[in-house]
C-alpha cells in the first residue's frame, strides 16, 4: 500500500504546484462538456425511441442486430 500512497502524493504535488496547467485543464474540461452534452443533443438522437414501438425496444434492437434466436 505504500507504493499507491507515493503515486498519490506524485500526482497530488504536481497538480498543486501547477499554474498554467489548472487553467489548460479546465479549457479541456469544458471542451469535453461541450463535445459530450451539447452535440450529442444536436447530432446523435435517440434513434432506438424514435422507431422502436413503446415496449418493443428490446425486440428492435435485436432485429436490426439480426439477432436470430432472440427470447426475452
């Protein structure tokens, strides 16, 4: 256990003594929020919802896998 606490203490001195990578870290952070929250509102709907009947979801996704023997 003495080998994770040194790891701890690595990364926890090197992110502390940081001073422009705090705020490189952040403009990533939002960058990753923008690519994961808001475009995938805009460019990825929900397909499965839009053309599965209500309750049949499973059964759609296994049709268009072609998914032969497919038993709930």
């Amino acid at each position: 256990m003495k080998w994770m606490r040194q790891i701890w203490t690595f990364y926890y001195d090197g992110f502390r003594s940081m001073t422009i990578g705090r705020k490189l870290w952040l403009i990533i952070a939002i960058k990753l929020v923008i690519i994961f929250a808001v475009l995938k509102l805009f460019f990825f709907p929900n397909y499965i919802k839009e053309h599965a009947p209500e309750g049949q979801e499973a059964e759609f996704v296994a049709e268009e896998l072609h998914i032969d023997n497919y038993k709930m």
